[in-house]
C-alpha cells in the first residue's frame, strides 16, 4: 500500500518537472512570437493615460530613456524623457509621441517584451490606469488621498443631489481652503467637529460613486456652481438659527449656499 | 410548576438584560470621556498658544535688533497659525468666531511678512512697531478672557459637550459657560478697530478677493446677463434662458444663468453683473468612449478659444478624467506667458465638443495693450539665482501673480531634480525669487 503511494508521487513529481521543462521555453517563445505593442493609433500627450502609455514608458525604460514608474499616466517624467528621446533621435521636440516618434520608437527598443521580464504591469488584463494621479488647485498640490476624503464628504452630503450641487458641495470645500476662518488644510476642513452631517453621523465612510468623484475632479479645476460659497445648509433639517444669518447666495436642489 | 419557570426565565432574562446595560453604559461612557478629553486637549493647547503667543509679541517689541526681532516673529507666526489650527478642533463651527480667526490670520501673516520676507533684514519700522504693538495690547486681552475661562472649565468640571449641546439648540437661549466665553471673546475682536497695515500683508489679505473694478464693461441687469449667455452659447434668443441675480455673498456680484441646449440638455454658467462676462461655464452632458486623443482635443480648445473672442493660444496644462480632457490656457505674446490671463477648457473625448469653461482669472486679468516691462537681468545672469543642482530643460518668459497678487515679469525656468519637476520663477527685474512649483502630473 505505502509503496504504491510513494510509486504515485514519484510519478506525479517527474510528469510535473517534465511538463514544467516543456512548457516553459514554449510559454516564452509563443510570448515572443505573439506579443504585439499596444500602441494605438492615437497621438500621446503629457496628462494621457491608458495602456498605451504604458507601452510607451515600458519601451523608453526598456533603452534607458525613462526612470519612473510605468504607471500609465503621462506626466513630466515621461514627457522629459520622449524629448530626450526626439532630440537623441534628431526629431522635433515637441514631448508629442505621434506616428513619427512611435515607429522610430518601436524600432530602436526592437526585442522589448513585457511578458518575457515578467513585468506583470505591462499586461493587457491590468490595463486600467492605476489609482487617480494628484491634482493642484490653485498652487497647491493635493494628494490623491485628500481627493478621495473629498469624494467621500461630496458623497456622503449630498447623494441624490443635482450634478451640479456635488460639484458646488466640493467648491465650498475647496472654497473654504483659503479662508481665515477654516483650517488650511483639506482634512482639518473635513473633520472639524459639527462642520458637516456627514462626518458627524458617518456616513462619511460610505464608497462614493463615480458621479461623487467626477464632482470633486471638476471643482478641483475651478468649476464652482456655488459662486464662491463657503457655508450651505439643508432649510429643511437646519436646526442653527446662525447659519440662516449668513448671506445667502443661492439655491442648488436641497441647498442653500451662503457666505 | 409552569409559573415558576416563567419567574425563573424572567428573572434570568432580566438580570442578563441589566448586566448588558451596565455594560452599554459604562461603554458609552468611556467613549463619551475619550471625546471629550479630545476637546479638553485642544481647549488647553489653544490657552496655552494663546499665553505664549503674547509672551513673543511682547519680546519682539521689546528688542530693536532684526535678528532677535526675527527670531520672536518667526515663534508668533508658528503660534498663531497653531492657535488656529486648535480653534478648528473645537465644535466651534456653529457660532460666530469669525472676528478672532481673522484676528489670528492677520498677525500671522503681518508676522510672517515682516520676519519671514523682509526685504534687506531691516529693523522694524515705526509703522510696524504700532501694528505689532496694537496685536499685543489685542492678544494680551483675548488670553486674559481664554485664562479666565480655563481656570472656570478646571475649577468647575465644566465640560464641552455640554457646551457643544447648547450650540446645537440655538432655539433655546443658552447660558452655557464655556459658549458664552467664546461669545464674549469674539464680541471684544469685533468692537475693536481694524488693524491697520503696510500693503504686503493687505495684498495677503486680498488674495484671493476679486476687483470688479478691473471688469471691462457695463452693469448687465437679468435680461443683459441672459442675452450674454445666448451670444455665448450661439442661440438665436434667449428663450429659455433664465438668469438669477446670486445673492449678496459671492466675490463679485453675479448671475447664475441655466439655458438648454438643443442636443445637450442644461447648461449652467455664472455671468458677472458688470460686463456681462461669462465666467463659469458648465455643461454636463453624458461622455461617450473617446474617439479623439488629447493632442486633437488641445486643437479644439485652442479652435474654440478663439471661436468665443478669448486669447489665448499655449496650453500649460493637461489632463484627463472620466473621457473628458482639460487644458489650461494662457495667452503667449511676443514670447512671453501671461498666466494671470488663464482659461481652462473641458473637451468631451467623444465628439470633441467643449463641455466646460473656466474663464473667472481672464475676465478679471486681461487687458488688451498689456505693457510687458523691459528685462534688466539677461536669461543667463538670472539662471545663476537657480540651484546648480537643478538640470533645465526649458525657459520661457512668463508675467505670473505673486503672492501678495502683483503681477511680476519673470524667468521661468522647467527643470528636474531627482526625476522630479520643478517650475522656478526668477524676478527679470530685480533677481528675486518669485516662486517655485513642484510639478505633479
């Protein structure tokens, strides 16, 4: 009985190695044979993003053009490193990668294969485009973290809100960063006690949908359907009678904006 | 038999229901004391703050030396912006304290000018000396106050959640303590005269406030502001365009205007009162898949800059999210980037139609005949003011805003430091350092 068993595995770990030695050169060469560049047709600029770019920041790494993370996101490390490329390569700067600079692209990084330095970046099934890059607003730089706190807080104060009211909610967030009357920073703002119902009673931490954090991106770049607001109250459910003193601005689906 | 049974399980039922009690109870109150010790450490560090921050107003009056005055002005600056960072982790938000935070961001920020970015470490001026004494004699009273209400928390066990609870209900007339300390403290800072200043720390102030002076044009009534929007948008009339005057809280007087477009549905825009500029512009369409690339959606937008009378022909800035692209703008002349006179355009990916407007800075910056000032320093003699570190990749000429929100004539020089980007802005006039960005994306 012991025997046969120890018969079976000896089997079972020869047909494996055996399998293991056959299949690996094949995995390897049908890479190579079958891996085409995921180029597309479309001309790359600085603030791109998709697997593409990640083509792209994969080749010119691949010939010591570029040092960065192969993100997918084209940003001012890649953008340096394509004109470094152009100008080596006696092309027009421009930081551009059109039809030109990809094929001389393609030629000069000739043997790149994502799959064979096993860089698992570079698969199409991971194709998505990493977590949102950072945003400024007005100067300053706001992390990709503080954007998410603000997607929450849109989310949580205001679901079921008009499109604009989101945005307007994310406005008077952003609005608040320069005022003397709130913290200078995006979490104090967020968290200071009684400041907003939605951190009060948690619902905060609900998962904000796309919608929340489309409205935090475009305030971000300076739309504010609130017209500079750095209050807004619900009529319906505000219990301070201060926050009906302040002046008022205008009115966006359930809430009131005020100064 | 039955009966004693029953008893028996009731009695259970009640005893296990009793310990459960207790035990909720004792659990929400120690939950209760962590909050409100939370409150009780911010209170505290804010008095203390409070008490040092005058000690280092009173020093710096006290010493004629720059460098000893620098010191203490450097600790009131650190002081007061902590002070203020305190007051934001006190339940404060629902009562009026608005006098004492601006009290507080005003010597902070005289503070910083006169320590951080005097010009020539010159020693205070009398001018100055006056200020910074009046933010003395100011701050010694409102720490008397704070002093006095925290001995009455210590002595009398009073806690702020109660003080938070008679914020709530502002129905009722409250005689809360500790509220009506803070009460009384901002009704002092509001009887007191402004403060007056030098213009740095006014232009500090003003930063971010609009001029309507600078807005080209005449006042626009409802009808004026919904005619402007159907120019803007291209539609014959203004049917079913409706303008609201916005009420009297907004940085410069204004109209939200709402207009349907035939193909996209609402459309939103705020329009100035003077001029009838259109500085808002918001169109939010649903985005189909992207069947042109950002390089194609740039040309648009520069295209329909020009199609709305806008200048403006460099872009500065992209990005993209959820199948819309975004560029910031700014007009180029004879070489030189006028950034105070921004635009951002939102492309929809799909069509390529412009979904978006932010046009708020060139309304209120652009001026026709700008006279860019002559250069005194050469591109090479301002390079040396950038670090030797810094590799440069480009140089532009640029007017930008500095932040007291003058308009300066600079180098701007793109280079990279340790894979990172840095935008640094060298006065052509005087050499100064007018600004450095680090460039994300």
């Amino acid at each position: 009985m012991r025997k046969k068993w120890r018969l079976l595995a000896a089997a079972v770990t020869v047909a494996t190695a055996m399998a293991c030695v056959a299949i690996e050169p094949n995995l390897e060469r049908s890479g190579a044979n079958t891996y085409q560049s995921a180029f597309t047709t479309r001309t790359l600029v600085k603030g791109s993003t998709g697997t593409d770019v990640r083509e792209l920041q994969g080749r010119l790494k691949y010939i010591g053009y570029y040092k960065g993370k192969i993100d997918g996101a084209f940003g001012w490390g890649t953008y340096w490193a394509v004109r470094n490329f152009q100008y080596k390569f006696g092309m027009k700067i421009d930081g551009k990668v059109g039809p030109a600079t990809r094929t001389k692209l393609v030629a000069a990084s000739r043997g790149y294969n994502p799959y064979a330095q096993g860089r698992a970046a570079a698969s199409k099934h991971t194709a998505s485009v990493s977590s949102t890059p950072t945003a400024s607003y007005g100067g300053r730089n706001v992390s990709a973290n503080d954007m998410k706190l603000i997607s929450n807080a849109v989310y949580g104060e205001s679901r079921g809100e008009p499109y604009v009211g989101q945005v307007a909610i994310a406005a008077v967030i952003l609005n608040r960063l320069e005022n003397p009357n709130f913290p200078h920073n995006i979490p104090g703002i967020i968290f200071q006690p009684g400041a907003f119902t939605a951190v009060a009673d948690g619902q905060i931490w609900l998962s904000p949908n796309a919608t929340a954090k489309k409205a935090v991106n475009d305030a971000m770049r300076g739309w504010d359907p609130s017209s500079g607001a750095i209050y807004y109250f619900n009529p319906a459910t505000a219990t301070s009678k201060w926050i009906w003193s302040r002046p008022q601005i205008k009115r966006i689906g359930r809430h009131i904006f005020c100064r | 038999m039955f009966s004693r049974i029953t008893s028996f399980v009731v009695v259970l039922a009640l005893v296990v229901a009793g310990f459960w009690g207790y035990r909720e109870h004792r659990e929400k109150q120690a939950l209760l004391v962590k909050a409100e010790n939370q409150y009780q450490r911010a209170f505290h560090t804010l008095s203390d703050n409070m008490n040092l921050l005058q000690d280092e107003l009173g020093k710096s009056l006290a010493v004629n030396s720059k460098l000893q005055a620098t010191n203490s002005l450097t600790e009131v600056w650190r002081l007061s912006a902590q002070a203020r960072s305190d007051v934001g982790e006190l339940p404060l938000s629902l009562m009026p304290f608005n006098n004492t935070m601006n009290f507080l961001n005003d010597v902070s920020n005289f503070s910083y000018q006169v320590a951080v970015h005097n010009e020539g470490n010159k020693p205070l001026t009398d001018d100055q000396w006056n200020t910074l004494n009046q933010m003395y004699t100011r701050s010694k009273n409102l720490e008397k106050q704070l002093s006095a209400l925290q001995s009455a928390v210590i002595s009398k066990n009073l806690r702020w959640m109660d003080a938070e609870l008679a914020l709530a209900q502002t129905d009722k007339k409250t005689d809360n303590v500790i509220v009506d300390g803070f009460k009384s403290m901002e009704k002092q800072v509001k009887s007191e005269k402004p403060l007056t200043f030098g213009p740095t720390v006014t232009g500090l102030r003003t930063r971010n406030a609009t001029d309507e002076n600078k807005l080209t044009g005449n006042p626009v009534d409802a009808d004026g502001a919904a005619q402007a929007a159907a120019n803007f948008l291209g539609l014959p009339n203004t049917q079913g365009v409706v303008a609201q005057k916005n009420g009297s809280g907004t940085p410069y007087s204004s109209y939200s205007v709402t207009a349907k477009l035939p193909q996209d549905g609402q459309v939103y825009l705020t329009v100035t009162a003077k001029g009838g500029h259109i500085t808002n512009y918001m169109d939010n369409r649903a985005v189909g898949d992207p069947r042109i690339d950002l390089d194609q959606a740039g040309t648009k937008a520069l295209a329909y800059l020009k199609s709305k009378g806008i200048t403006g022909n460099t872009i500065i800035r992209t990005d993209q999210y959820d199948n819309v692209g975004v560029f910031e703008i700014v007009p180029s002349t004879n070489g030189v980037l006028i950034y105070p006179e921004r635009t951002t355009v939102k492309v929809a990916l799909d069509t390529g139609s412009v979904v978006g407007l932010v046009a708020q800075d060139y309304a209120f910056n652009q001026s026709p005949n700008r006279r860019i000032p002559a250069a005194k320093l050469t591109e090479a003699q301002a390079r040396k003011f950038v670090s030797p570190k810094v590799s440069i990749q480009e140089t532009n000429r640029a007017i930008i805003q500095d932040e007291l929100n003058r308009e300066q004539f600079c180098y701007e020089f793109v280079g990279i430091m340790d894979n990172d980007t840095y935008k640094i802005y060298i006065s052509a006039v005087d050499g100064k350092e007018v600004g450095v960005e680090k460039l994300k994306m």
